[in-house]
C-alpha cells in the first residue's frame, strides 16, 4: 500500500530512525553489580561532594541584621532564621531583644516589651509595619530611636529599603531621625545621625 502523502512518508521514516537510534544507544542490562574503571566515571561524580542547604529545604537557615542602640547610635546583630530571610521573622527576631551577651557589650533597644508589630505587605520595595497601641507610649529621642530600630532592621530583608508604618492598617505618623513626623514610607536615608 502507498503512503497516502510524502508528509506521512516522512513521518513514517523519522518514527523508523527515533526508534532504531533509541535501540542502538540502550545500555546493556548486567544480571550482578560490576565495578567501573575510574576512566569511565564521569569527572563530576568523583569531587568530593559538599551539602549545600538551598531555599525550600527543611531546616535551611539565613542570617540577618538586626540592629540595636547603641553608645553612638544603632548596631547591626546577626540573628538566624528560616530561609528565607522574611519580614516577620525579623521582626520577631527584634522584638526578642538583645541577648545577655550584647547587654553586657552595652547594647539595648528602645522598644518596650509591651510593644507589638507585625508585618503587612511588601510590595515596590516597601515593607509595612503596623504597630500595636502600646508603641504610642514611648515619645521623644526613644521613640525615634525605636522606630529607626524597626527600619533599619526590616530594610535588611532582601527586597525592602523602605517601611511604611501603619496603624490598625491605616497610616500613622511616625518620626523621622530629625523628630519630624511622617505617614509616608522611611528608609535609612531619613535616620542620618544613626548610621545611614
């Protein structure tokens, strides 16, 4: 019988020569395990291995900044979390507070204990921070301070480089590093006299 076109000719000829190769390039069954010569072993499977945790994998961890007060201004503490590195958690890792370590190396934070955050969405390179009704206690150079703690430390999430801070989800006025108060978006920039 004829091939109805040389199209279905062609096809009929390619399946031939995908099936033939596939046949030609199979590797030998072996009914027991044999060693290879090292000459046959791909280069790449005799480097010593090295485990490299990546994003996704159960207990993989990142490090982050967060930053505390310091004698002449704030200073940048390694914390480690998940990974990755998210708003929350280094929120959370603020809000701990400084270790016994650091208090005694004269570090401490301007947020008081009662104070709660938590973190809304980040979206053009802005994180929000809404801050729970116990933050409006602390006023002056402390509240500055506080507020230059929370910026610093959520700018040193990847992605973030402003926080945009909010109360009950609306925006709140909050002081920049020079005392002004502000509802729009701050970032290190704005705290000068603090590092950055």
């Amino acid at each position: 019988m004829r091939p109805r076109s040389w199209a279905d000719a062609a096809a009929a000829a390619a399946a031939l020569l995908v099936v033939s190769s596939l046949v030609a390039c199979g590797i030998p069954a072996d009914s027991q395990p044999r060693a290879l010569a090292s000459k046959d072993i791909p280069f790449d499977l005799l480097a010593p291995s090295t485990t490299v945790a990546t994003p996704g994998t159960p207990g993989a961890r990142a490090s982050i900044s967060v930053y505390l007060v310091g004698i002449t201004g704030l200073v940048p503490v390694s914390r480690e979390v998940r990974e990755p590195a998210t708003l929350p958690e280094a929120l959370n890792s603020l809000l701990a507070g400084p270790t016994d370590a650091e208090v005694t190396n004269g570090l401490r934070t301007a947020i008081s204990a009662q104070t709660s955050v938590s973190a809304g969405a980040v979206g053009f390179g802005v994180g929000t921070v809404d801050l729970g009704g116990a933050f409006g206690q602390v006023g002056g150079q402390e509240q500055i301070l506080a507020v230059a703690q929370l910026v610093f430390t959520a700018t040193s999430v990847p992605g973030i480089v402003k926080v945009q801070f909010t109360l009950a989800g609306r925006p709140v006025e909050v002081p920049a590093g020079d005392g002004t108060l502000t509802q729009g978006p701050l970032g290190r920039s704005d705290f000068p006299s603090l590092g950055g």
